[in-house]
C-alpha cells in the first residue's frame, strides 16, 4: 500500500542531511550539525510505523514484502558506495587504516557497524575522520530498529486485535524507557554507549512513531499549522547553530532536534502537496530530500579521502566548496541510477531477484573485506613506516600512571600520588591526560633528591575547584577529593595543565578563566605557589599516521602543515586574562617550544612528539620538561 507523497518529508530530510554534510565539511556556525541524524531517526520512526499499521489495518502486512523494501531502500547504493570506496582506500589509506577499513566493511554488510565503531572510537574523536565508513553506524542502529519494530506492532495487532489504545501506550512507554536509560548511560559517563547502541537511541524513532499512530490529533487550522511548522523551524535551528560536539550527547541535547522534527512532520499531516513552478526554491529543497539518502552515504568518505590527498590533512574554503559540488554530483548520478532503478524495479524486478542479489552481494563484500584485511597485513613496509604505525598502539599507560595516578580504577587516587616528601619541594601536577603526560618528563627533569612530584590526573577534568561546571561525575569527585587534600595538605608548588582548548571552545572561554582564577586565589590564600602551563603543543591530526603519510610520500614534514593555530592564539588570551602576581606564574609551553611558531614534530631520531593529536609521547614528555624547567624553578 502506498502512501500519499509528503514534499514537506522532503524538506526536512533536506535540513537534515544538510546539518550533517555542513558540519563534517567544518562549515562555520554549523557547531551541532550531527543532530540531523536524530532528525533521520524521527522521519524514519515517523513513516515506517505509519506504513506498518496501515497494512496491518488492511490485513495485508508482509514481513517478506516489508524487508523486500528495506533491501530496495538501503542495500543498493550503500553497497556501491562500500565496494567504491574501497579503490582509494589502496592509495590513501595506510596499511593499517586499510586492514580496519576493510574490518568495518564486514560491520557494514551485517549492519553490526555500530557496535564495531563502538569498540573502535568515539564519533568526535580526532581519529574519527580516519574511518571513511564511520557514517554507516546510523544504519546499523535504523537497521536494528527494522529488525524490532515489524514484529512488536504485528504480535500486538494478533495479541490485542481492536484495541486502539493498545499501541499509542506501548509506544509511550517504551520511548520513556529508551529516553530514560539514554540519560542514566549519560549521568554514568558512558556517552559512547547511549551514542551507538540501539536501545538507547529507540526513544528517538518511537517519538515519530508515536504521531503515525492512528487517531492521533491532527492540526485542521491553517494558522496553527504554519506557527507550529515555524516553531519547529526554531527548535531544529537552535541545536544546529549552537550545540557543541563532545561528551554530553545524546540525553538529554537530543531532545530539541527530535521534537523539532516530530512538531515539523506533524504540522504538515493531512497537507496536500501544492503544485509549484519549475524555479521554486522549494524544488531546491525538495531536490537535497530526494538525494538525502545517496548524499549521506557518500559526503563522509569523500571528505575522509580529501583530507587525505593533502599533506595538511586540512581543506581550504575552495577546497570544500568544490567538494560538496562533486558530492552532489555523485549523490544524484547514485540516487538517479543505482536507487531509483531498484525502487522502480527497473533493476531485480522480483522478490526473489532483490533478495538473491543482496545476498550475492553481501557475500562479494564479506569476501573481498576478507581478503582487503589479509593483504593489506601482508604489506611491505620500511623500517620507518613500520616504527611510525607501531603508535597506533602506543603504551602511554605507564609513563602517565594510568589507573593509579591517572583514571584511577577506584575513582580515588592512591595514596602515594599525594604523599608529600618531609625535607623536600613537593610539587603536585594537577589536571586532565594533557597534565598526565607532562609527568615522565617531569619526574626526570627534577632532582629526586631534592624535589617530590606528586600527581592528581583525571581524563576530561579540569583543575579546578568547580569542577560540577563540567558535567562529569568524575570531575566532581576529584574537585572534592582536591579540596580536602589541600584542606590539610600544603605543597610548595601546584602546576596545573589541561586541554584548554577544549574548555575554552565557544562560549566557554569566560567562564574557563573565572574557574581557574578562583581556583588560583584559594591556592594563593593557602601559601601555595601556582604555575599554569598554558595550551600544549597540538596538531591537525593524530601526528605519527601524518608523518607516515608525509614519509610514504617522500614530502617534507613542514609545521605549518600539521600544527593546529588556534593553540596561538587561546595562549595569547589567556596570558592576557590571567592574574599577575607573586605567587602565580604562566608560563607559555608554546613559548618555549615553538619559536617562530616553528614547533618540533620530532625527538630524539625522529621519534613523534606526540602520539596522537596532543599527548606527549615519554619521549616528547622529556623534551618539553627539558625546555621549561627552569622556568619552574627545577634547575
């Protein structure tokens, strides 16, 4: 059965794959772009329920009919754009790049890849944009949803047969179970779990299902069906332009984009579709929805292989600008001629032939990722190329005391972390993995005969008394646990060190700096000496895959081409926000490490500064302490 066309469907499909391709092309201003997969989620909840419970009603719902569907919708161009991507993945990707590549491409054909990105890395982690098929975790989980959704509305019509109010409260309660334990996976920081995974994310279909329901409330008046459309506007505008990436998504920031999108859909049920002339720039709009599908698919890896084809990782405006054309491009010629014959039954006109072809081609994909694994780990490889992937597995955890001084696994720093020394200069490192990896440097260039370093490092917290600013239950507790060391505790010197950049990200800066001024002051009212280093060193990239990349390409490792300048300009500002006094002491790591701005990318016979974007390798470590220890008064 099929339902009456919804151009304003279309519309929002168009916001929502444009959040999305905007925001991983770094569009200014597009800051929460990623909620248009949320919006996905909603139309998808929205269209599929609808279509269900009306075949249901009609007696003649088919499982075989309904997947017969999915596989028309999905398989087609997801699998062109897989085995396509493949080719550039010989060239651009290194070696072991391409053996996870062609590992996620298994993921993708079982629609597991949610689980697999999961396990691998975080959606907004900077190793993320090394993945060109992370996108397709989105799939999986709708996929998944497929999977539910079908067999719990048919058990309930065979269960509970005429009774209208069956479905609206199962539907109800089971979003207010989903909702719930995205927010409780939120509150006990396991953010990627609520992220990727399927049940937490069910609450975000089921509130579009909710209004497919049959004999929920339609808007009749005109005028209050174009102030809701205008509202929901607003609402789906306001996470776009101003939700920020990082820890604190899904829960309850999802909120806004999936009722924006339920509010858009609902003023438009029970709207014909007007007639429009051929240069409407609702045609426009409605074009980017009819390729939304295609468009999705392939923007991310396009953007993952440019990136790649540069030797600064990093595209300029012209760059982007170019390549959302010919993502466009690509999009139609795929929605043209690889989803709409399968729709259109023009290509596997039967059944049997959709069902036969996406099993053949599932079976292609599985063996050639089977065989893309075997041979990319069978690659030759220099010495250079095979120390410099040796960092993808880099063991930072004993030069940062992980688990003890560091994360600690009991949530409470071992007691030698903060036992001060009787007859020496105890000097506590205080801060997040940015503080964690200045300690080996540290223990190193101090004289352990004279000076005792303790260590108080937690990941994603920064060193200050008001740490509940931060949203992590972690942070709290080391806040708390701070206060009453120094409650009874005084040591000669604090050193406090984070990922500035990270906590000074729009419009965070402000109130960054009052935290760390008031946290300073209370040190200062206790006798304490402060230091604070100021950004470290960053890169654009994960540093060691950038050199490979550079190495394989017999191109020079230039700085301006990997280091990230914005560490410049936030050390500026916060030298210049920061108190000045007796016992208070900036000291700028990008002074000292960068003159000129001409910051190392190497140590000690080329060994990586950093082994990833920003943590110091123990190696790196040593160097940066060997050039500020004076300046800390340990030589």
């Amino acid at each position: 059965m099929r339902r009456d066309y919804r151009e304003d469907i279309d519309w929002l499909r168009a916001i929502a794959v444009l959040a999305v391709v905007l925001f991983h092309f770094e569009v200014p201003g597009i800051w929460g772009g990623f909620v248009g997969v949320d919006i996905f989620f909603v139309i998808s909840g929205y269209l599929i329920t609808g279509i269900i419970q009306s075949e249901l009603a009609a007696a003649s719902f088919s499982f075989a009919r309904f997947y017969e569907r999915r596989v028309r919708r999905l398989l087609p161009a997801l699998y062109a754009m897989v085995a396509l991507t493949a080719i550039p993945s010989f060239h651009y990707l290194l070696p072991s790049e391409r053996t996870e590549f062609f590992h996620s491409v298994a993921a993708v054909v079982t629609f597991t890849s949610n689980f697999f990105f999961w396990f691998q890395t975080g959606y907004f982690d900077h190793a993320a944009v090394e993945k060109p098929l992370l996108h397709t975790w989105s799939l999986a989980v709708e996929e998944q949803f497929y999977l539910a959704l079908p067999l719990l509305l048919w058990t309930l019509a065979r269960l509970m047969p005429g009774r209208r109010a069956a479905l609206p409260i199962l539907l109800v309660v089971l979003t207010i179970a989903s909702f719930a334990l995205s927010v409780w996976l939120m509150r006990h920081e396991r953010s990627a779990n609520a992220f990727f995974m399927s049940p937490p994310r069910a609450w975000e279909f089921l509130v579009g299902a909710i209004i497919a329901v049959e004999g929920f409330p339609v808007l009749r008046n005109e005028v209050a069906r174009k102030i809701a459309r205008g509202i929901a506007l607003v609402v789906l505008a306001i996470p776009i332009f101003s939700l920020r990436q990082g820890s604190g998504f899904p829960g309850l920031n999802a909120v806004a984009p999936c009722l924006g999108a339920v509010l858009f859909i609902w003023s438009g049920i029970g709207v014909p579709t007007q007639k429009r002339g051929p240069y409407s720039p609702f045609h426009v709009v409605r074009f980017f929805g009819q390729i939304s599908y295609s468009l999705y698919l392939w923007h991310w890896p396009l953007f993952a292989f440019a990136r790649f084809s540069k030797n600064s990782l990093v595209l300029d405006a012209f760059d982007k600008v170019a390549l959302f054309a010919l993502t466009v491009l690509i999009s139609y010629l795929s929605w043209r001629f690889v989803e709409q014959p399968f729709r259109e039954r023009t290509l596997a006109p039967t059944r049997g032939a959709a069902f036969a072809g996406a099993l053949f081609a599932s079976l292609l994909l599985i063996g050639g990722s089977v065989a893309g694994a075997l041979w990319s780990r069978t690659g030759a490889a220099d010495q250079i190329a095979s120390r410099l992937e040796a960092y993808d597995t880099y063991k930072f955890e004993p030069f940062y005391r992980s688990g003890h001084c560091f994360n600690p696994a009991s949530g409470v720093f071992a007691d030698d972390c903060l036992k001060l020394a009787p007859g020496k200069a105890n000097v506590l490192l205080w801060g997040d993995s940015l503080a964690a990896h200045y300690f080996h440097g540290l223990s190193k260039a101090a004289d352990p005969q004279s000076v005792n370093i303790l260590q108080a490092t937690q990941a994603a917290c920064m060193p200050t008394f008001n740490a509940a600013a931060q949203f992590l239950a972690a942070c709290r507790n080391i806040a708390a646990q701070m206060a009453a060391f120094f409650r009874d505790n005084k040591p000669d010197l604090v050193i406090l060190s984070g990922d500035w950049l990270e906590y000074a990200r729009p419009p965070r800066f402000e109130g960054m700096v009052a935290d760390l001024r008031n946290t300073i002051a209370d040190l200062n009212r206790h006798g304490i000496r402060v230091v604070l280093l100021g950004p470290s060193v960053q890169f654009k990239g994960r540093l060691p895959p950038m050199l490979l990349r550079l190495h394989l390409r017999n191109a020079e490792a230039r700085a301006d081409d990997l280091l990230l300048p914005d560490a410049f300009s936030l050390d500026a500002r916060m030298r210049a926000a920061l108190p000045k006094g007796e016992r208070f002491t900036y000291v700028s790591v990008l002074s000292a490490m960068c003159p000129a701005r001409q910051c190392p990318v190497t140590v000690d016979d080329d060994v990586p500064l950093a082994w990833d974007h920003a943590h110091l390798t123990a190696e790196g470590s040593d160097a940066v302490m060997q050039r500020l220890a004076w300046q800390l008064g340990l030589k």
